[in-house]
C-alpha cells in the first residue's frame, strides 16, 4: 500500500472516485491560548495492490510535541478486495475535524497508521499571531 496523497486543509470531498481538496495548509495562527480551530479536514489517497487485500484498519491522531494524541478515536476499517482485471485499488478518505483544541504553541503532526504501521505524518504548527495579521 502507498499513500499517495496525505494533506490537512480546510475541505475535502471524494466525488467518483476524485478526491478534491480545497485550502492545503500546514500552519494555524491565533491569538491567544487556549484556541480552537472550528474545522478542517485530513484528506488521504491510498493505492492498495493485490498483496494488500484482506482487512485493515486505519488511523487518524492529532499528536502534541508531548507525544500525547488529542483527539478523540479516529478509525476507519478497509477491507480490500481487488477484481481479477485491476491492477490496483485507490481508495480516498476524508477525516472532518471540527473543534481541535490547543492549549499552547508548537509543533504538531497528524499520524496516519494502518494496521499499526505508520503510513504518514503531516506537520501542524500552532503559532500566535503576529500583531496585525488575519487568522487563517
């Protein structure tokens, strides 16, 4: 299995098979602390082959540089089945996050697993706003 695509952003959508994604972005500015981010997605684009099929259980953890996950369980079981005349299967997913909580700056990752296996890490960092600035 591979994953093609890993992103954070503020929406995504899977329509027939087409993951669109709208707002990439890797850095959240706020105020003040405790600060809240109202919602964003994590979009994933898997391609399994046929060594991959059978059950496998992926997920998604907002991870502190403390190591400590802070959101709630994110699961996704998949079970692959590929047809005699596919080569693969790409599979998209869609992750909608709403309310993330951070009580302080810093360095942050959301980390994919697969059956355990860690698949991918997107870095997150929280700063606060320079003077002056919009938040994102």
């Amino acid at each position: 299995m591979d994953v093609q695509i890993a992103s954070l952003c503020d929406s995504a959508a899977d329509y027939s098979g087409k993951l669109c994604l709208i707002g990439a972005f890797d850095t959240i500015l706020v105020r003040h602390f405790p600060a809240q981010h109202p919602f964003c997605s994590v979009a994933l684009r898997i391609v399994f082959r046929d060594t991959d099929e059978g059950k496998h259980l992926l997920r998604v953890n907002l991870i502190d540089d403390d190591g400590q996950n802070l959101l709630p369980k994110i699961e996704a079981p998949i079970d692959i089945r590929l047809p005699e005349n596919q080569f693969f299967a790409s599979v998209n997913l869609v992750f909608n996050l709403q309310g993330m909580r951070f009580t302080k700056p810093g360095q942050y990752s959301i980390d994919i697993t697969v059956d355990g296996k860690m698949m991918a890490r997107i870095p997150l960092q929280v700063l606060v706003m320079p003077e002056g600035n919009a938040s994102h």
